[in-house]
C-alpha cells in the first residue's frame, strides 16, 4: 500500500509556480510535496541507506532541460554513496587475526575468593598512576554544553539508522545520561554474535578442559587410582582480550569494538571429577563371563580406569568505559579528548562495564597424565597487558565510522 503525506494526498497534482524573467514567463521546477520527496528513491536510500532497484540508472540519466556542467577529475561522493557505503558495512566482521596466543593458567579458590583484583586507568581524569584526579574537573562552559548536545543528535542518529550498533549505542548513551552506574552487558552476546567473541569461548573451554585434567593429575602424582569422585574449584588470573592475541582477539565486529573494545577476563570452575574402574586384574577375575553390560572385563591385564569430568564454567568480563588521553578513533582519527572533555566537565562519566557467561559441559578421559601448553596468565600475572589499566588498543567512536 503506498505511503500517504499528511500534507499532501495521494493523487493530487504538485503546486505550480511561474517564474517571472526578462522576455517572458519561463517555467520553473515543480515544487514538490511531501509524498513526492518520500518516493523520490535517492532521499529515501539516504534515509534507509538500501539502493532501490534502478535508483542508479535513474539517478545518472539527466533531466530534460537540465545544464549539463563539464565533467571534472575529482570524485564526488553523493548521499547515495554514502547510503550503500554505510548499508554495505552493516555487520561486517572483520577477524582480528593475531599470532599465538595466552593460555589461562588455573588454581585453585576458596568460597570467599571473589576474583583477581582489577584495576583500571580513568581517562582523563587519571594522575598518570592510574588514580582518580579530583582536581582535574572543570566546570562546563557553554560551549561543551552545546559540544554535548552535538554528540546526542549523532548517538539518536545512529540509534535510529544504525540498529546493528545497538550494544555501542547503548554503552555511549550510559557514558552521557548513567552518571557513572556499573553497567552490566550481556557478555554472552559478545561471545555469540562476534567471531572474535566465539574464538574467546572457545579458547576458554579448552583452558577449562585442560586445568582440570591438570588438577585431577596433581592428585594422582603417579598412584595406583581409586574409584570415588571429586571436587574442585579452580580460576584463573586476568587476561586481556585484546589485538594480537589469536586465541582471545579484539572484537571483530564494529557494535562490540564500540560497546567494549579491549577488555579484561577471568574464569573460574566447578569441577567433578568421577574415577570408574574398567577392568579388573587377572588376581581378581570372577569366575566366568560378567553379565553383559557390566563394566568389568574377563581379559585379563592390569585394572583400567575412566575418569569422568562435569565442569561449570563462568567467564568474568570487566572494562572501564572512558576516553584516554592521546588516543583517538580507528576508524576516523577523531581524538578521544573529544569526549575527554566531557569526564572533565560532568557531562560524561566513565563506568565499569561488567558482565559474566556460565556453560556446562561434560567429558570422559583417560587416566594418562596430560601434557601442560604454555601459560603466560596466572592469578596474579595477567598475561599479556597491564593489570594497571585497560589494555591499549583504542575502542571504536560509539557514533562513528
């Protein structure tokens, strides 16, 4: 059903007006009515950023009547360029690749361990050693006052035109309007819906498996098993998500680059470990054939066992939300001071974006003891990146490309 202008029906003929020239009248463009500029395909694929099917034949093909201009080496970009240039990068996610990686190096916590402690630089209002500076805040002038009102229009421009930015949308619009709240985020979406969030996931279910396969051998140390289960609780110290790293990568796409950038993790584990016997030795072999479907076994040999693992896994994630000093934005160079200015002046306030993902598995195991990759992130070694600040890389602008 075609759309309807309020101000002008559908059917009704466009206003014309008579131009008044030397030698007579000479016909203008027609003026046109607000249903006229809605169909017109150019403003609405600037407005949806889409290309209407022919809108390029169309848009090329002149007027009659029209002055043709002599054609000029420069290229001009049209809002019709811009539209499909933005609709085109909608989504996009770009790997950040990376060589190597850390691997989180587990121990065991007590029930009243609360995590690794974390701490975090504060933009610009940090005294260089990652403190709090009281005496850098200013009063607001007018000026960032109406700098302020600038950056809203383009955060509801982008909350309207750009849903795909929706977790980096949010965060900004917390950084303006929170007052400095600990925001939490839905880390599960992060690890869901980006492919470097996905390679994080994956990575620490491999760390998990692996720690508590370790854990379990540390209690083994070579003696005879028994039957019976165990228990365990077992975490990590902070890791950085972060460029370079193949196996906890930055964000990959460019509504996680906005939202949380380079952060910081740890993760912890409920570990059951259950020891079942498979085999008895020769000494201790019944008399005939075991019924079947019983787990003993007439060969003879020394016993066999089977460990069995049920393990709940929980991944922490924490970054502060700010502006640095000297930083500036990946994708425009827009300095970060931009919205520095308003941690300084009380209209933007930096936060503690915090969020946590838990998953269950389970699997079966030998009792071979297992061979240990190379860590580089214990509790109290955060791996790659200073446990004195977030990590370096710089966050995407929440607003821009």
């Amino acid at each position: 059903m075609p759309r309807t202008s309020r101000l002008a029906p559908a059917g009704h003929a466009p206003v014309q007006r008579k131009a008044a020239g030397a030698g007579g009248d000479t016909p203008s463009a027609p003026v046109r009515t607000a249903w006229e500029w809605t169909t017109d395909p150019w403003m609405d694929a600037a407005h949806r950023g889409v290309v209407p099917s022919g809108a390029l034949g169309a848009a090329t093909a002149p007027a009659a009547g029209v002055v043709q201009r002599r054609a000029s080496s420069v290229v001009q970009r049209t809002p019709l360029d811009t539209a499909r240039a933005q609709h085109e990068a909608r989504g996009e996610d770009t790997p950040a690749g990376g060589v190597g990686g850390q691997h989180g190096s587990f121990q065991d916590y007590a029930e009243d361990d609360t995590g690794p402690e974390i701490r975090h630089d504060h933009g610009h209002l940090d005294d260089g050693s990652g403190n709090l500076d009281e005496s850098l805040r200013e009063d607001p002038t007018w000026s960032d006052r109406l700098e302020r009102l600038k950056w809203i229009a383009k955060l509801e421009a982008a909350e309207l035109l750009r849903p795909d930015l929706v977790d980096g949308t949010s965060a900004y619009r917390h950084f303006l309007f929170g007052g400095g709240a600990t925001r939490d985020i839905e880390y599960g979406r992060f690890l869901e819906n980006d492919s470097s969030g996905q390679t994080v996931l994956e990575s620490a279910l491999e760390d998990t498996r692996q720690a508590a396969l370790e854990r379990h051998d540390q209690d083994l140390a070579g003696a005879t098993p028994t039957e019976g289960t165990q228990q365990y609780r077992i975490r990590t110290g902070t890791m950085s998500v972060t460029s370079g790293d193949a196996r906890y990568p930055y964000p990959a796409t460019e509504n996680w680059q906005k939202a949380i950038g380079a952060h910081t993790i740890w993760i912890e584990a409920d570990v059951t470990v259950t020891v079942t016997r498979l085999r008895d030795p020769a000494s201790e072999l019944p008399a005939g054939v075991p019924e079947e479907g019983e787990a003993s076994s007439s060969e003879s040999g020394p016993a066999t066992y089977m460990r069995s693992f049920d393990i709940q896994m929980t991944i922490h994630a924490e970054d502060m939300y700010n502006f640095n000093p000297g930083a500036a934005d990946i994708a425009t160079g827009t300095p970060d001071s931009a919205n520095g200015r308003f941690e300084i002046t009380g209209l933007g306030h930096e936060y503690l974006n915090r969020g946590t993902y838990s998953q269950s598995f389970e699997f079966e195991a030998t009792m071979d003891p297992v061979d240990s990759p190379q860590h580089n992130a214990g509790p109290s070694d955060p791996g790659r990146g200073s446990r004195s600040g977030r990590p370096a890389d710089r966050r995407a602008y929440p607003t821009t490309r």
